[in-house]
C-alpha cells in the first residue's frame, strides 16, 4: 500500500543522516553501510528536512551513538545478554555494525518494509550475509514476541531490545503493550532501549513554530506523531519495570560533542534504558 511505501521515507532519511554524520571530520557515530542504504533518496529527503529541523542530523548520530553504546557494553563478553532484537528495524545495520561472536541478531519489522531493506541491501556489495535473522511481523495484528520466538528467539534468556524510532508513530495504549509485554515475558535483565519525544511535539501544541513544522513535515511522510511523554518513569514502573534510567538528547549532545544549545529545536527528545531486574553497569 501507499502507506507502507511511505512508511519506510522515515527510515530512509535516517540512514541519510547516519551517513551525513559518518562522513564528517570528526563522526559522533560511524555507520559505513547507511550511505548505501539511503542512495540519493535519503540525501534529497535530509536536505529538505534540514530547512525544518537542523538540529536533526545531530539528534539521529548522538541516538545511534549511544544506543551502540549501551548495545556493546550489554553484549560483551563478560555480559549476559547474548541476543539483541532490533524491533522495527527499518535500515539499521547493527547486526553488521555490531557483531559479537555469540550474540544473535534479530530484526523484526512489517514484511513491505524487509523487502524494501531487502532490495536496497542486494546493491551493497560489501553487506556480510546472514547477520541477522528475519523475522516478519504485521504489529498491529501479531504479537512480535510469538513471533521472535517462532524464529528462534529465547524469552528465557537475557536479550538487548532495540526500539528506536519507533514510539512516537504509535498509540499510548501500544507503546504500553509493548513494554508491558517485554517487562511480563521476557527474561527479568532483558534491557530495552528506546527513544521518544516530549509530550507538546506529540501532542501537537508545541510552542515553537520550528517543532509546529516537524510535526507537519513529518505527518507529511505518511508517518505522523502520536505520542509522548515529559517522564516515562511512571509508564515504565506500570508496566513492570524497577531499573529506568533516560537521557535527554541535551545531556547526549553533551557528553558526545561537548556542545549545548538551548536554542536547538528537537531537543525535547529522550533515549530511555529499562529492565525489570540486572546487574548494575
């Protein structure tokens, strides 16, 4: 359908910026597959969306950054979790970026937008084969944890879930499930990582004229947003979880190019880190 062509605009600019902020002098994240992955498509769709959101390209390295962060530390050695499940993985390629001997990889995503990854992953040569295993789902209609585990996944065994970009597409009541899902089945020190937006972006009352416009632009790629929150603490501890931690993206940007700017705009955006039980790191 027109909406699930569309669906994968947003994953497509992503690998752009990815591949923008790879190739600057002094890169914050390194993706070398992303440029390939998001051809001259992804580069028209970020210059159009850097008249919107400048801030953007930053937000999507110092988010890719830290989430490999946490997903090396979570899956070294000495580590437990020896599976990470990429849930909507649109173009990321941690599988490849990331690979640890012993550590599966699972991307789990709507069949339409595998096959679009599919498609654009058969013109790059250097792409390791077989990184990760497929697994196909239709989330609105089938539970992603039967799902994984028909695939090979094991919900007894501590796992790494990656869920970015993602949240603030969906309804409350599914980024609930979906965490409550993972808090009630899932190993107790299987760690979610995910980002989300303020709540006056999703809420569309933002202020700003600039974050007015991103809402806009973003609706405009078939994708608009839904939801967020100003604390995703008390979400978080509803659905089962006792070890929260969230970054905001002005801590991030901080820590990983020791800049701050209140006059960003996007900056009302968080990356947040949740298990139910687990070692502290």
């Amino acid at each position: 359908s027109a909406m699930k062509r569309r669906a994968s605009r947003t994953a497509v600019m992503v690998a752009g910026y990815r591949a923008r902020a790879t190739d600057r002098p002094d890169p914050v994240c390194s993706d070398p597959w992303a440029g390939w992955l998001a051809g001259d498509e992804g580069v028209a769709f970020c210059e159009a969306f850097d008249q919107v959101q400048p801030a953007m390209e930053l937000w999507i390295a110092v988010r890719t950054a830290a989430i490999d962060a946490r997903v090396r530390a979570l899956t070294r050695a000495e580590a437990t979790a020896r599976q990470v499940v990429l849930l909507g993985a649109g173009l990321d390629t941690r599988a490849a970026r990331l690979a640890t001997p012993g550590v599966r990889y699972f991307e789990v995503d709507q069949p339409a937008s595998q096959a679009d990854r599919r498609a654009r992953l058969a013109a790059v040569p250097t792409y390791p084969q077989d990184v990760a295993v497929e697994v196909a789902c239709d989330f609105e209609r089938e539970d992603f944890l039967e799902r994984l585990v028909a695939a090979g996944f094991d919900p007894a065994a501590p796992a790494v879930i990656v869920w970015e970009g993602v949240s603030c597409y969906l309804h409350d009541a599914t980024v609930r499930a979906t965490l409550g899902r993972i808090a009630s089945a899932c190993n107790p020190e299987t760690t979610v990582l995910f980002d989300y937006v303020g709540k006056a972006l999703a809420a569309g009352d933002a202020r700003d004229a600039g974050d007015r416009d991103t809402i806009g632009a973003v609706a405009g790629h078939g994708e608009p947003i839904r939801w967020g929150t100003h604390d995703v603490l008390p979400l978080l501890y509803a659905a089962g979880f006792r070890r929260v931690r969230a970054r905001t993206f002005d801590e991030l940007a901080l820590e990983y190019t020791g800049t701050y700017d209140r006059a960003r705009r996007w900056r009302f955006q968080s990356i947040a880190e949740a298990s139910v039980s687990g070692r502290p790191s």
